[in-house]
C-alpha cells in the first residue's frame, strides 16, 4: 500500500454498433410515442381534469402506460441487454 | 368492475411490453437474448401471465356465451403458448415444434375475434377494431409459423416482434361506443368519450 497515487488504466471506450443504436432508441421511441399521443389527445388524459371520474378512468392512462413500459424497458432490459451485446461484438472481433 | 375499454388498454400495455421484448430479441439476436437466463423466461413469462389474466375477463364481462367463449379460450391459448416457450427457455422441452403453441394461438385468437364480433366492420369503432385485430391476428401468424421453420430468421422474428406492438395499438384505440371514420351505428347507443 502507497500513498502515492497512480493513474490506473482506462478501459478504451466501446464503440456502439448500430445494434447497440436500434437497442438504445426502442425505450425512448416508446416514450415519445406515449408523450406525442397526449399531446394530441390531452382530452383523453383524464388525470389532467380529474373531477367526477371514477378509479378506473384516473388509475388506467393509455398514454401514461405507454410512457411506463417504454421507460421501464430502457431502465431495467436495455443496460444489460448492452452489456451482453457489447460482449458478444469484442468476441466476434 | 372496469369499462371494457379500460381491460383493453391493459392487455394493450402487456403486448406492447412482449412486443418490446420481442424486438429487442430480433435486434440482438437470440443468443445475445439468452445470455441471462431471466430475460429468456421474459417474454413467455407476460404471456402467461395475461392469459392468466384473462380469466377473470372471461368470467366477470358475461355480456354473451360467444363472449365468455372467446375470452375463455384466449386465456388457454396464451396460458399454453406462454407455457410452451418457457419450457423451450429451460431446457425441459426440447422438440421445436412446441413454438407451434404460439401459432395455434395466434390462429384461435384471430378466429375467436371473428367469430364473437357479431356486428359487421362499421358498427362502431370497436367492432371494427375487433375485425382488425382478427385479421391480423391471421395474417401474422404467418411470422411465427416461419420461426418454426427458420428459428435464426431475422425476418420472422421481426414479424413476430411487430405483430404485438400492432396488436397493442389496435387495442389502445379500443372505445366503448365511438365512431370509425364518421360510421357509427344509431343502434350502438350514446358515445360518450
């Protein structure tokens, strides 16, 4: 053990193939789709005028669920799913 | 109870959810897919799960027999398809010919959706939206009858992928009573959204 310190290697960046692109866009065009679609229906987001619904019209929001499952793919699927792809491609080289 | 509307939306996020899946599988490929083993069980695990879900569809929304019918049988074919595909994922079923399962789904989906839609395409929006989804669900089993044949294809599996993020559109446009491109029957009732 020293107190000196030292620079410890970088790792080189992996470069991004266009699986990697198409893999990363997919969460994301979900989200956009789920954003543009309230955009043009805010109408139909009933938690914007909330009054005198019931559960269900305030619990279940198309474009809210379509914004949940496009976010939570990217967060939970794509990291690792990269990760793995990444992997594969060093070895294919 | 929910509206039918609402029970379509949410089936809508589940097939959205497998279409997703399913696309980023053809997009890396399924080895890169497999590499852990939870994603592998990913995608059959939601199908069973909804036609699990379906269930309770078929025994609460007692509109019609032909109704009951229909959802039952959606159920049994999601709940066979999804457990097919996870015994492929584990290893414990081997023969390819268990991705049949899933052909056999899309078919009796399509059939079903045709034969308990009783009004014809302009009825209302979502008797046209039923018909859609039928002949969809027909034409698209064209992709996973390819996968059995050719399971590497990146041209099936893409079809694949693609026929549940169609299929989830369709039934975010699902409404109660609503018109389709200005039809809408004066014996559907009231459109009230």
């Amino acid at each position: 053990m020293t107190q000196i310190a030292t620079e410890a290697p970088r790792e080189a960046p992996r470069r991004r193939t266009a699986r990697a692109y198409a893999l990363s866009a997919i969460g994301p065009a979900t989200v956009t789709a789920g954003i543009v679609w309230a955009l043009l229906q805010p109408y139909r987001l009933i938690i914007l005028h909330p009054r005198d619904q019931g559960f269900w019209w305030l619990f279940v929001e198309p474009q809210l669920l379509v914004i949940l499952v496009g976010a939570l793919f990217h967060f939970l699927v794509v990291p690792g799913l990269l990760d793995d792809l990444g992997e594969e491609e060093e070895v294919e080289q | 109870m929910p509206p039918p509307e609402h029970v379509h939306w949410l089936f809508a996020t589940g097939f959205l959810a497998l279409g997703l899946f399913l696309v980023a599988e053809a997009v890396v490929g399924r080895e890169v897919w497999r590499k852990r083993r939870w994603r592998a069980y990913l995608w059959p695990s939601t199908m069973f799960a909804m036609g699990l879900a379906m269930w309770p569809v078929m025994v609460f929304f007692t509109t019609s027999t032909l109704h009951m019918l229909a959802h039952g049988a959606w159920a049994e074919v999601m709940m066979v398809a999804g457990a097919a595909e996870l015994g492929l994922a584990s290893g414990k079923l081997r023969s390819p010919l268990w991705r049949l399962a899933i052909v056999s789904a899309f078919v009796v989906t399509g059939v079903a959706l045709l034969v308990h839609e009783q009004n014809d395409w302009f009825f209302q929006r979502s008797a046209f939206l039923h018909h859609l989804l039928g002949w969809t669900f027909l034409a698209f089993a064209i992709f996973p009858l390819g996968r059995v044949i050719r399971p590497r294809s990146t041209l099936f599996a893409s079809g694949f992928a693609l026929a549940f993020v169609v299929v989830a559109v369709i039934l975010f446009c699902d409404r109660d009573v609503a018109p389709v491109f200005g039809h809408l029957s004066p014996l559907a009732g009231t459109p009230h959204r």
